[in-house]
C-alpha cells in the first residue's frame, strides 16, 4: 500500500475507536472487574483501566502515527557499481513483527499503528488481564483498517491465551520475522532467552549518571533528582549515581536527593557526608530498582566513572554531568551504551522526547537497532540495482 | 583506536604477511599433504592450496582493507529533541565478531582485516582440513598488528579443533555479539539452528532470472548466460530462468545456454521448444546447483514470475530483463529479496562489484543487514545526546 493508504487506513482506525468507545469500555470494564476479584495490585489495575479521556488519548496517538513520515521507500544511499549499474539501498519493511506484552491494552494500538505505518504485519499478545480489552481494540482498530481497504489480518490478536501460543511465536522462525516483548523484566528475559526468532529489547535500565568534578551544582542537582525521581518506575530512570570525588558540592547533591524523598544507599564517603544513607551492598551497584531508591558511589574522576560503568551498565542510558568539553566527549566516545547524554536528564530516553514520533520500545542489544525504536527500526532494506545488460567478467 | 591507527596497524599486518610468508607456505603445505592422505577431493584441495602469489594477493587484499574508509565515528544523523538537546547516531562497533568458516584460509585473513578495519575483535574458527595455515596466517596477522601497537588479542584463532568449540561460540550470548558462518550449506544451517547469537548468513542463493515479454534478446541472451555459466560455484548464480510466455526469442534463449554446456531442466513447453532440455520435478525449482544446471519455466507474464519468485526464491537475488520501465519498477517494488536487479548478471551480487570494497559474507535475514555485508554491518550505532542542563518535564 501506498504512504497516503497507509496513513488513511490508520485514520480510520482512529475513528473506529471513538465511535466504538462504548464496546471498549464495556470490555475493560469487564477486565477491571476480573483484575479486581483476581487481587491485582492497584498499580496493575491502574494501568489496566481505560477511561474515555485515555481512550481518546490513545485514538489521537494513531492519529499521530498516521502523520509521521512513511520510513517505506526511503533511499538510504545510491551509488555507481564500478561496472556502471546504479545502486540503491530502500528501506522496505520488516514482515511481521511480534509483540508480547503485559497489562497496558495501550501497547495494542501503539503497536500495532506503529507497525502498520511501516508496512509490517503485527501479531499480539497480550496478557490475559486484559483480554476483553484487548479483543475489542483490536477488533474495533482492524474493522477501521478495513473500512479503507487494507486487510484486516494485518494486525492480529493470538487468540488464546494459552501459554503454549507465546512459545509457539518464539519458535516461529521464518513466520514471524521480530520479536518485541514489552513488559516486566522476567517477561523480557524469558523472550530472551527462548527466543529463536531475533528480538528487539532491553533486559534492564542500569542508567548512571557521573557528576563530574566540574559539573555545576545547580545543573548536576537539578538534573540528578530530575533522572531519579521525576518517574521511578521507567527504563531511563537513573539508578546509580557517580560522584567525582573531587566534586565540590557533593552533600547538597545527596542532601536534594533525600529531601526528594529519594532513599540512598551509598559508600562510606557517602555515609560520612549524609547521614540520612544507608550503607549500599555489592547487589545495589547491579540492581535496577525503579523506586524512589538510588546507589550513590564515589569514584576517581572519569577513569573511575568509565570503569565502574563498564562494569555495571545495561548498556541502556548514561550520562555525564560537567562543564569540560574533553572530558564530555570521551565520556560519549568510552560508554558502550546505546544512549551516551551530557548534561541532560536520562528521563529524556524515549523515543517521543527524542523527536522519533513515537516508539516501539527501546533496544539494548548491539544489532539492528539500539536505543529508542521507532519507524525506521521497523524496517530493513533492499538493494535496487538497474544495469543496461551489464554482464560479469 | 583512531581510523589512521588502525589502518596503519594492517598494513603492518600485510608486511608480517609477506615477511612470514615461508612459514605460512610451509604450514600450508603440512595442510595440503595431510589433506591428499586423507582424500579431500581436488576441489576441495585447490580451495586449500596456497602458493606464493595467492599469498601476495591475500597480503594485497589487507592493505586495501586498510584503505577502506572507517566507518566508526560516522555521523548518521542529527537532530534537535523537542527540548533542545543535540542528538547524534554515530557509528560504533559491533564488539566481537565469531567466524566459522571452513577450507580456504584466505577468510583466516580477509575476516580478520574487515573486523580489525571496523573496530571489532574477531574469534575465529576454521576448519581442521586448514589448521595449520590458519594457526601461520593468524600468528603472522597478529604480531603485524601488534608491532603497530595493536592488541593482538583483537584476532584471535579457537585454539583447538573439538568440534564443541563451535557450540560454545554458537551459546556464546553476552560474550560474542554476532556469528558469521562462511561455508557450504549444512555448516550454515548448523549455525542457524543452534546459535544463541545473532547471526548473519545466507543458506541458499536461489537466484531467478526473469525474461521479460519486453527483454531485448541479445541482452537477455547475454545476462542469462553470464548470471549462470560465468562461475557456476557462486551463491549469485542464476538457478531459475523464467521466461515470459510472449517472450518471442526462448529458443534461442534456451540453446545458449544448452551449447554453452549447460544441463536445462525444463517445463513441457521447454521441452516442445529445446529437444536437449530434460524434465524438472517438483524439487527442481528449490534446488540451488551450483553446477552448470538450470530449472526453466515460462510463466503468465510479470504477474506469472512474481508468483513463482515469492514461491521459491531464497531471498538473494532475483533479477529482470525488459525494456519496459513499468515492468522493471514493479519488479523491484514487489520482490522480496536483498537484491533486485533490472537488466544486469546476478553474478554481480558481490560486495566487490557493489563497491563496498569487500565483503565479510551476503545476508538473506532481514535485520541489521541485507545484502552484501561490508564494513557497515560490522557496526552498530549510539545515541550521543548534548543538552544544556535539560530536565524533562
């Protein structure tokens, strides 16, 4: 199909899901109510309910999607091959892409306009918390699709919710071309780990931030309690924090975070300078807590800070907070993670803060695609070579 | 290490090529005499062999890796966030890179040199037919590099030949990032079933060729013979010819390539139109030969071809002949395949006649990388963000 296709096809999807909020509704409802005599955390519940203000949300979100430029037929490059044919490398989609996801019925519309956009076919899995929710958002998005002419089966709901069928996907090599999982760490690691489809994902979110000894105090404070605690329970949530040791402002920096609310579990050096901390175990410099907690360490400058990242990064965001140009730049040039931030908030890991529309999810493994994945990431390539009766020598 | 730095420590790998290349000589003859008494067929035995001018080519063949440009620290875009921080993707290395490969030891270094040009570490594997060239090749490549200062750590050679070792690469996950099998097809399908590791590979390279109502036949006749008789031994070799039934020039299409020597295993309409043809089963249209053998079907026009591509094409290469620009368009737009080719030998699809410069090995999955894999594939990216002190709202 073509960009304006695609984008109509997604429009009217958006459609479909206001004139049939009532029948989502009724479906959540349904879920809620389930959740509720099942004993779901009120967390878990909260993220399950839709409401008609969240319904209209999520309904201008593929709106949104639609208006994002199609990645579908882009030119990535051209060249002359040295026996005169032209070379075009095109970004062409995926195929199908499998998500498998947890309580948010969000991620079916998200995902799945995401994936239509670029030209992939989509099968869900959701959880069984959210099953009606997700049977009627996928039924009322797929009836808009069809209502513009594009086939409803692009985007499906695995219709069991048997445990067997998220196996059955892991399995489905050359049927299902990606694997996204979205959701908690053990959903991630068991994708991981049984996959034999290639995966998009991140395990954890060990982000640091390293204050460095010329970092400026209001700037490393604010953006400190800002990456700890604006929101403890996202990915780029910042878990551990560095301080050069000869950092000048190091105890109003502690002080701030635990009159944030934020508990500190530190080194000596951090015990001796706010007595509020708790002293930190070997586990806290490898633990992502997403809670208001944080692992604060001293080190030797940014050797020390290279090294301890080294060590126990996820690879995911980290970042370095001063006011030296050359210590900024080897800093981005020595941390291997797939998003290196100077003197910002690693809250700002995210595809929508990053100015990519909107995401599929955030990737910390080393091939395809890393950091936050959006439409390009849903796509690979081909090569278009046009000779004029070139033969080989 | 800088791009100057690593190409200067090639070229000091390419000297110690050539200062050594008695020894290597020396260890490759132990090869080859081990491999007669063993009765490793001719073919096999010639793939093996090294004398001193395939050695110069192989040492050449280094310096012109080093030539290559560096693609770590390529900016692939820049962009401003919404919050007013500079984000770059900036080309970095994969990591380590594991090759499994089997008898020709020119891959010990070509391999080698393409991950050191990239910035990667490279464990590598090869077959026990080549042991000791291999140990020679890698023991002179690594103390080139590290006269230059380099690591030689960063090419490293399995130690031992137990064939565990290939399953301990293939479960390697978090210790080897990426596994690129370079051999005969049961050693790839091997590697695709057991690799814990992403892996980058072709398993067949069923390529068709399409001859269009519209092909000009001297071109037609030209392409189809060079995309299957030029080297017959190439995963780029046309091994389906398909011709259009209102193509006016099959005949003499189809005795080109039976008095170029080549076997044509035909439909009924084949068979009517070239006596020397013999009958294609079903498994015909799945095979690739690599011989001097062609499957020939006439299809029901462009839509008649597109059918039996998406059918039985293994994804490599598939070309048309026309000079009907509509028909060429269609034809890239529809096949799925890393390389689409109009009017032009599948012979081509190399990265050396791409221009790449070299090529670790072609890909037929569809993440990271498709097509020839040169320099490019063997990285990853980063997010580099630079910010002012942003905080996110």
């Amino acid at each position: 199909m073509s960009d304006a296709d695609k984008a109509m096809a997604l429009c009217a999807a958006a459609d479909a899901l206001r004139q049939d909020a009532k029948d989502i509704l009724a479906a959540n409802a349904r879920d809620c109510e389930a959740g509720e005599t099942r004993g779901l955390s009120t967390a878990l519940l909260d993220r399950l309910r839709l409401d008609p203000s969240r319904l209209a949300v999520i309904a201008d979100s593929v709106d949104a999607v639609a208006a994002l430029p199609d990645p579908v037929g882009q030119e990535i490059d051209r060249r002359i091959a040295p026996a005169g044919m032209v070379l075009r490398r095109v970004r062409v989609p995926i195929g199908v892409i499998g998500i498998i996801y947890e309580s948010r019925p969000n991620v079916t519309i998200d995902a799945a306009a995401l994936c239509v956009r670029s030209g992939n076919a989509v099968i869900l899995r959701g959880g069984s918390e959210a099953v009606h929710s997700n049977r009627a958002l996928r039924g009322s998005f797929a009836r808009g699709l069809a209502s513009a002419g594009m086939d409803p089966a692009a985007v499906q709901l695995v219709p069991t919710q048997d445990r067997d069928a998220v196996g059955a996907m892991l399995a489905a090599s050359g049927g299902i071309d990606l694997i996204i999982p979205r959701g908690g760490k053990s959903l991630v690691a068991r994708v991981q780990a049984d996959a034999r489809v290639p995966v998009l994902a991140h395990l954890d979110g060990i982000c640091h931030t390293f204050v460095h000894a010329e970092a400026d105090p209001d700037t490393a404070r604010a953006i400190v309690v800002n990456a700890k605690l604006r929101r403890t329970g996202i990915c780029g949530a910042m878990e551990t924090l560095l301080i050069d040791r000869d950092y000048p402002d190091a105890a109003r920096l502690l002080a701030a975070l635990v009159e944030g609310g934020c508990e500190v579990r530190g080194d000596d050096m951090v015990l001796e300078l706010e007595p509020r901390a708790v002293s930190a175990s070997d586990e806290d410099w490898d633990t992502e807590y997403l809670d208001a907690i944080v692992s604060v360490a001293f080190v030797g400058g940014l050797d020390g800070a290279l090294a301890h990242i080294a060590r126990h990064s996820s690879g995911h965001t980290d970042a370095i907070i001063t006011r030296d140009a050359t210590a900024a730049a080897r800093f981005q040039a020595e941390v291997d993670s797939a998003i290196v931030m100077v003197n910002a908030s690693s809250q700002f890991a995210d595809g929508g803060e990053f100015g990519l529309g909107a995401e599929i999810g955030i990737a910390t493994g080393r091939l395809h695609a890393r950091g936050p994945v959006a439409l390009e990431g849903l796509t690979t390539y081909k090569w278009l070579v046009e000779g004029t009766g070139q033969i080989r020598a």
